[in-house]
C-alpha cells in the first residue's frame, strides 16, 4: 500500500479563538507536489446518552447560530483545558440538563469532520440518573425534554433531530435497548 501521508512544510495561523483555531498547512502531497490544506483545530468535545427510567432519552433543544435555527439534541459540550473527558461529560450533564449520574460508560469517541477538523466527540452512556439543577452558562439558552425512540425517530424524519452525535445517539440505543 502507498504512503498517503502529507508532510507539513509550513503552517500560518489565521485565526485563533475563544474555542477554535483556523490554519492555513502547507504540505507535500504524496506524489512529491505540494499543495494547502485549512485545518481547523478544536478541543474536542463530549456527548452524553442519557436515558431515564422511563427509558426516555434525555435531549435539550436550543438554537443554533451556524444553522439559523432551534434543534433538538444530546447534551454535550466542548473539553476545557486540561479536563478529562469522562469529567467533562458529568459536568455537561449536570449543567445543560440538571441531571446527576453516578455511573457513566464510554461508547465511542469519532471525528466530526475530519476532512478539515481534528475536532474529536467522546460520547457516554448513562441510565442511572439523579434529577438536580440546570446550571446552563450565560450564554446558553436550553430546553429540556426527555422523548421515547419512536418520538426520536419522527423528530429525524422532520428534521428537528439533524446533528450526526443525536442521530448516533438514537442509533445506539435501538440497536442496544431494543
């Protein structure tokens, strides 16, 4: 098999943020020619599937800038600096839902969108939760809502569930609890 390795030659900061970062690469590309790749550098970030004992599937619905519009998903948030990502999945819990667990399993971690992103998502997987009190940032405006399956099946057939991780969320669950 070929080496599909791109070697970075050099690399410009475009633009560094409050949570990402944009760099312009440039590279040598495996058949010696060089060429540019944007890289967007991001943290990383956590999922949570978090089911009651009802079995309803804990989700918040807010709006979304880049999209222009109000979407329902998972509660999940970016990694601070230096946290855990097992650490950071209860803390973004507890602040986006208000709900507390003691026990909490990693499914999976994946790549958004690795084509221009090193953004990386570790989803978790409770059923063992404990009701406590939303403590969403200044800045974050959600609401709370636990759905069924069926009821989060009809809201990706209308399009008010459209995010990859809540899509992967139901998934998991059909094809783990069903």
């Amino acid at each position: 098999m070929r080496d599909l390795t791109e070697k970075t030659i050099s690399e410009q900061t475009i633009y560094e943020g409050k949570v990402i970062d944009l760099k312009v690469k440039e590279v040598r590309l495996p058949d010696g020619k060089i060429g540019k790749r944007e890289v967007l550098n991001h943290p990383g970030a956590v999922a949570i599937v978090a089911c009651t004992k009802e079995n309803k599937l804990v989700v918040v619905r807010q709006f979304r800038k880049a999209l222009e519009r109000t979407i329902v998903e998972i509660p999940a948030g970016k990694l601070e600096k230096g946290e855990e990502p097992l650490d950071s999945a209860k803390r973004e819990l507890e602040e986006e839902t208000g709900y507390t667990c003691e026990k909490i399993t990693k499914i999976s971690a994946f790549y958004t969108t690795p084509g221009f992103s090193n953004q990386i998502v570790h989803v978790y997987f409770t059923n063992e939760l404990s009701k406590g009190t939303q403590q969403t940032d200044s800045d974050e405006f959600v609401d709370v809502m636990e759905i069924t399956i069926d009821e989060a099946l009809r809201m990706i057939e209308t399009g008010e569930i459209i995010d990859a991780k809540t899509i992967y969320a139901v998934q998991y669950l059909q094809l783990n609890k069903g």
